[in-house]
C-alpha cells in the first residue's frame, strides 16, 4: 500500500509540476519578449521608457514599461510570483518522492561511487544550497556588472557541477541534480530578489518617495538569467524517457551540450523579439544536434562479437537481474508493480520488450538503475549477441 501512496503522490506532484511550469515559463517568456519588442512612446511620454501595442484573442492590447516607476501607483497592481514558487515546491517535493525516497537505485550508482544513500542524499542538498550561494555570490560581485563575462563564468560553473554530479551520482540522478540546482537558482531569483525589489520599490512610491533604479537593474538581470536556462532545465525534465542521454559515457559533456543549444535556440528568439533576425543561430543550434547525436550512438559490449546467446541464456540473466522489479509481483522494495507495465517473467515477454531490454540494459547501461542487482559487462554481452542473431525481428526468431 506505501508503494502505491507513492505512486499517487509522484503523479500528482508531476501533473502540478508541468501545470505551475507552464504557467511560469509562459508569463516569463512572455515578459522578456515584451522588454525586447518595446518601442519608443510615439509621441514621447514622460518616464515611460518603451510601449508596445499587439493584438490576441481579438482585442488590442497597450502595454507600456516606465523607466523606474509611474508617478502614482495604481490601486491594482498584478504580481507574478506563485507560478514560479509552485513549480519549484512541486519540483521539489517530486524529487523527494522519486529520488530521495529510492536513493539507493535513482541517486546511488555504486559503478560510479558506492556511498550510502542517507550520504548521497545529503551531497545532493548540499550541492542545491552551495549552488545558490555562489551563483548569487558572482551576481552581487563586481562580475556582475558585466554580464557577458558573468554568462561565460556561469556557464562554466555549470560545465563543473554537470562533471561534478557525474562523479557522485548516477547518470540519471546527476542530470536530475543538476536540473533541481539551476531550478533552485531560477526560483530563488524570484523570491529573494526580483520580488523583495519589486516590494521596495512599491514601499518606496507608497511613502511618496522615488523608487531606487537599482532594483529594477537587478530584477532585470536575473530575469534573463532565468530565460536563459529554462530550455536546458525543461530538457532535463524529459531526459528520464531517454536514456541514450544520462546513460553515455560521458553524459555530463551531453547535459554542457544540451545547455549550450538550449541557450544558442534562446538568443535566436531574444533577438527575434527585438527585431534582431540572425538566421545562423537557429543553423548552428541544429547542427549542433545532429553533431551530438552523431557523437553518442550507442555502441555494442565487447565481448558481443562472435558469441551466441539463446533465449534461455537471457532468460537466466533476466531472472537473476531485472525480474525483482520486472514481475507481476516485484520483491524489490518499493515497487507494488512493474516499472512501465513492463513484465519480463516468460520467454515471450522478454522477446515482446527485446528491444527495450537491448536499448536500456546493453546500450545505454542504465537498467538496473544503479546497477542494484549487479549485472556483469558479460551478462549484458549475452544479452547482446541475443539480440543481434535471435530476437524477433533481428534474425532467425526468438529461439
């Protein structure tokens, strides 16, 4: 019954994640969008620094952006701000419920390092706070006032902490980590500095003062911040269905990859907003795809070559590694059912999912997550040959 309490609560957290996203990731593309589409008031208007006029749903719209702030301020004022919090409590909670809770096979990866999964729990918060400590530490240094060079340290820093969380934690998990990280960051932008400014300034233009420029500055800043990264952060949210990603060899110098395309396809539209049209972006973002999925096609085991394997041969391995979880009634503690439906206890399921097991177990290595059963190079060789000479639709049938 705990594991399907579980259950519930992972779906439940992951539809309210995707919905507050969505909503986030909407009003924040949207208000980027708006700053860099923004014309000169025609005629001029004291203390508006840009306007823009569109058209949506049928009606015109007239939106107008004041240097610092109007002269008086409104009785109704919109914050935007729950959006971004929702989708990081939800985020977060989901994580807890998915990883934290299954540290020893969605965290721990004992090929990688074999620590405790109370430990690993651990590294993982602390590596979320020491995240935003040192990113807002760079924004409020004298880096911080050119963002050119605080993009570059940035993307830097998030180069280490992809290779750093590949030496701690499983593929899976350290695209996870580093995804709930930057997450962290964007979400902390909101609360503990474009919202705090924004209250500022409020409080100021309320005891009839003028605002401080300053923290519209900083709002400004981190809000581009944010704009930059949600296309990686939302890669990472699907990276889970793929596992030719998080399961390559080096799949920290894919996440890299995947933050510099998601960043190059941002730019693209930035200045697409602000009627900037650069044409090559848009070619190198995609070239730099096909460069990517060129450079990790997944290759087979050594020790494959030459072998032969029969059904029953796979049928033992299976039986000894994976049908703990993949079994009308799993015994691996915390599955009420088998992941994905997928059930591997007879011969002919394990030939109807053959390419699933090749994919997960052979290429992409990541099945059995953490490798908790401890599935041997040779095991996964049988499996290999299997698939090459004798699975259905691959040779000579599944005999």
């Amino acid at each position: 019954m705990e594991a399907y309490l579980l259950d519930w609560a992972s779906l439940l957290l992951r539809w309210l994640h995707v919905i507050a996203g969505i909503v986030w990731i909407g009003a924040s593309f949207y208000f980027v969008a708006l700053d860099n589409s923004l014309d000169p008031p025609n005629p001029p208007k004291k203390g508006v620094l840009g306007e823009n006029w569109s058209i949506h749903g049928g009606g015109f719209y007239h939106k107008q952006k004041y240097v610092v702030a109007p002269d008086r301020l409104p009785e109704r004022l919109h914050w935007f701000k729950w959006e971004a919090y929702w989708t990081w409590i939800s985020g977060f909670a989901l994580f807890v419920v998915a990883y934290y809770l299954h540290a020893e096979t969605m965290l721990v990866d004992r090929a990688v390092l074999d620590i405790a999964p109370s430990t690993a729990v651990l590294a993982s918060l602390g590596l979320i706070v020491a995240a935003w400590l040192v990113y807002d530490g760079l924004c409020r240094s004298p880096l911080g006032r050119h963002d050119g060079w605080l993009a570059l340290v940035g993307f830097v820093l998030i180069a280490l902490a992809a290779w750093g969380c590949a030496q701690l934690f499983g593929g899976r998990g350290a695209y996870l980590q580093v995804g709930v990280m930057v997450g962290t960051i964007m979400v902390a932008n909101v609360a503990m500095v474009i919202i705090p400014g924004q209250k500022k300034m409020v409080a100021a233009m309320s005891a009839g003062e003028v605002p401080d420029p300053k923290y519209g500055r900083w709002g400004k800043q981190r809000s581009v911040h944010n704009n930059y990264v949600t296309l990686p952060v939302v890669f990472i949210m699907l990276s889970g269905h793929y596992p030719m990603t998080y399961g390559h060899p080096q799949a920290w110098a894919v996440l890299v990859a995947v933050f510099l395309i998601g960043g190059v396809v941002r730019h693209y539209f930035n200045r697409r907003n602000a009627g900037q049209t650069i044409a090559w972006l848009p070619a190198a973002a995609a070239a730099m795809v096909v460069v990517l999925a060129a450079l990790i096609v997944p290759r087979a085991p050594e020790g494959s070559a030459g072998r032969t394997a029969t059904i029953a041969d796979v049928q033992q391995v299976i039986a000894l590694r994976c049908q703990s979880c993949h079994a009308a009634a799993p015994t691996q503690p915390g599955f009420v059912q088998p992941p994905g439906g997928i059930m591997l206890d007879t011969p002919e399921r394990i030939a109807q999912f053959a390419q699933k097991i090749h994919q997960q177990t052979v290429l992409a290595k990541v099945m059995p997550p953490g490798n908790l059963t401890g599935i041997t190079d040779d095991e996964r060789a049988i499996i290999a040959a299997w698939y090459r000479d004798a699975a259905p639709g691959r040779g000579r049938g599944g005999s």
